[in-house]
C-alpha cells in the first residue's frame, strides 16, 4: 500500500512537471505561423500515465513473447552454437 502511495505521488509531481514544460515550450515556440498546442503533447501524457503499470505491463509483455515495439525482448539469440 505505501509503494502504492509513493508511486501516485511520484506520478502526480510528473504530471504536474510536464504541464509546466508543456505551458513553457508553448509560450516560447520559435514558430508563431505553426504554433504548439496541448494536443501536441497528448503521447508524453499517456506515457506518464502508464508509468503506474508501466513496469508490470512491461514484464508481462517480455514473458507473454511479445514484439519489441510493445515491450518484448529487442533481441533474441539465434546463432547456433559452433561446433567444437
């Protein structure tokens, strides 16, 4: 339960870091014909909302055999051994 706890609160003050970096890479945007909005930032937020079962999910994605692009090993040995 404690774990649990630290975790949201770990969360919570990423969240809250991000809205900051977000508002300042909004206000300064070198770009005023192409401006950055909110919805720009939409990936980075479900990224931090996923970090609460983040590493769980990311196990269970390595065990199940599941593709590098959603968690699973980046690379398997399968190069025989040589012979002796």
């Amino acid at each position: 339960m404690l774990d649990e706890q630290i975790r949201r609160q770990f969360i919570g003050e990423v969240w809250r870091r991000y809205e900051e970096l977000q508002n300042w890479a909004i206000a300064n945007w070198p770009d005023p014909e192409n401006p950055l909005s909110t919805s720009d930032f939409v990936e980075g937020r479900k990224e931090i909302l996923n970090l609460g079962q983040g590493r769980a999910r990311w196990r269970q994605a390595v065990q199940a055999g599941a593709e590098p692009e959603h968690g699973g090993k980046q690379y398997e040995q399968v190069t025989p051994m040589p012979w002796p």
